[in-house]
C-alpha cells in the first residue's frame, strides 16, 4: 500500500514509470528529486529491464501486481538509430505494439487513475506542411524509413481513444522535440545528433583533432532538456487531462541549426580545434518544426533551461561520468 503523510491524510500517488533509466526517466527522477509536491504527495518507482520483460503479458501483470501504480507514466520502446531502424522494421513494429499493449491494458485491469504515454516526432506525416501540430498525427504515412517504429507509436493515440469511449480510462500521451541531457546514449554511430556530436567532440579535443560535423550543419531542429521535459510529464500527469496528445517543445522561434548546435558543443567542452563539416555527407532532413502553442495556452508560465545551459550540465555529466555513461 502506498504511504500517508499523516494519520488522515489522503495515500500518495505511486507513479510507476517504464524505461524509467533512460534519458527521460533520469530527467523525471531529477526534476522530482527537488519537487515539493513529489516529496509531499507522490511516491516514484523508476522500471529498467531488471523489474521483468513488458513485451511479455505476465510479466507486466507481474510488475503492476507488485507496486500497485495509480499513475504511470510510459517511457519504455525499443528504440534505435536510422540503420536500426531501416533494417528492422518488423521487430520495431511488434516489440513496441506488445509493450504498448501490455502496458495500456494493465493499466485498464489495475485501474490505475492515469497513463501518460511518450511519443516521437517522428510519427508525423512525412509529406506535411510546418509547423505540425497535434491534429496532424494521422494525415498521412510516416517516413519510410522508421514507419515501423512510428506506427507503433501511433496506436498509442488510437488507443488512447478506444480506451476512453469504452472503459472512460485517463490515457493521454506527449510528444517530445529532440531530447537532450544527462544520461543520454552517446553513441557515435548510433545515437542522436548531440549526444553523438558531444562523445565526438570529448574525442577530437583527447586526440588534439578536429572536430567532424556530418553534413552542411544547415538543419534545424527544436532541442528540450530532459529535465525540462521531465516537468512537463510530471505537468501532464497532474494537470492535463485531455486524451489528445499534447506538443512538449520549445517555440518555433528556438530552433537551432545542426552547425550552431555544434559550436555551442564545443564551447560548452573547451574545445579549441576547428569544427570541420563534411559536406559530401548527407543533411536529412532540413527541418521538423513543431508547434506548441497548446503548451504555451496551458501551462504558459513554464521555462525552458536555455539551450547552452543545458549543454554545458550535459557536456560536463558527460565528461564526469565517461567510463560508465552509454556510449
């Protein structure tokens, strides 16, 4: 049973989170760490792939058994990089449609109050027009290269809906912009563009070499700090309550190229060489521009961690933390 915090005090919530010590699971466990209302009303438990398969019913019925959530939040995918990706889309496809499904209906079966579920940019229409927003989400085909992953993804929303008209479940989902931070994969090869270019920079600035930027550096991108999406899960959780999913990024007006990006990396590391962008390599795609005006009408007074403050926290975990972060 979950504790009180005093004899007629109401229990506290146990928020159960999925893939809770990847990037954005470490971005909640911070960000609750030094919230008041946390500490107070809310008790967390943070999954990894020790606590059982959630690819697999039983063991999911297991988990939810053993903690008891009122509140999850769903972080947890499998995930991977373009080529990943590329080569199995099969896999992607019925290893994120088995743990989304395990996850929603447990949620239905344990009554569990709300369930917030992550999704990805990358679930948009390819062919769209900019900026996307959430009405957007099913207005075409995804990207060929990830539709795999990507309709997975999807059904979360669909879901989300089903649930709602048959059962009246509180199932919402949020999708993030490029995400950013401590304990991030920082992967060269396959990990996502800052992390990768803050690993390449730790090794450029050791070898006295410079610094290699795939492609012209001209994309832009919207980038949020994990903690910074970390608060607005735990916001969402607490606060919103409609089904549709719900933009988490910053403003159309922060978007940042690939090559600002990288010098914001290099300064953030000391780097002193000369960042070189190799431009027989290919640009992807140019921009994925977002909206999040129904943030901003929601939660207006929210404040984003400034991007090269962000990097600099990330950079130095990064260098603190070499011999042990994913890389």
């Amino acid at each position: 049973m979950a504790e009180t915090s005093g004899t007629d005090a109401a229990p506290k919530k146990v928020v159960m989170v999925t893939g809770g010590t990847g990037l954005v699971g470490c971005g909640i466990k911070e960000f609750v760490e030094s919230d008041a209302e946390a500490k107070e009303k809310e008790e967390y438990i943070f999954l990894s792939s020790k606590d059982g398969d959630i690819r697999n019913m039983e063991e999911t019925k297991l988990i939810f058994e053993k903690y008891k959530p009122t509140h999850v939040i769903h972080l947890a995918a499998r995930v991977g990089g373009l080529f990943s990706n590329l080569k199995y889309k099969v896999e992607f496809f019925r290893e994120n449609i088995l743990i989304n499904d395990n996850v929603m209906e447990c949620c239905r079966i344990y009554k569990v109050e709300k369930l917030v579920s992550c999704l990805s940019t990358c679930i948009f229409p390819d062919k769209t027009t900019y900026p996307i927003d959430e009405t957007m989400v099913h207005n075409g085909p995804p990207h060929v290269s990830n539709e795999g992953y990507a309709y997975a993804k999807r059904m979360i929303d669909v879901l989300n809906r089903c649930y709602k008209e048959e059962y009246g479940c509180n199932f919402t989902s949020v999708i993030p912009t490029n995400i950013y931070g401590k304990g991030d994969n920082f992967s060269i090869d396959n990990g996502h563009v800052l992390p990768g270019l803050i690993h390449k920079c730790y090794k450029a600035k050791q070898a006295g070499e410079d610094l290699h930027v795939w492609g012209t550096g001209s994309p832009l991108r919207q980038f949020i700090y994990n903690v910074d999406l970390g608060a607005l899960m735990i916001w969402t959780m607490r606060n919103y309550h409609e089904v549709d999913p719900i933009i988490l990024s910053v403003g159309e007006e922060d978007e940042v190229s690939i090559a600002d990006a990288a010098k914001m990396i290099a300064s953030a590391m000391d780097f002193e060489g000369n960042v070189v962008f190799d431009t027989d390599k290919s640009d992807g795609q140019f921009k994925k521009t977002a909206c999040n005006d129904l943030l901003k009408q929601k939660n207006p007074d929210f404040k984003f961690t400034p991007m090269k403050e962000g990097l600099k926290q990330a950079c130095e975990w990064f260098c603190e933390n070499y011999e042990t972060a994913r890389k």
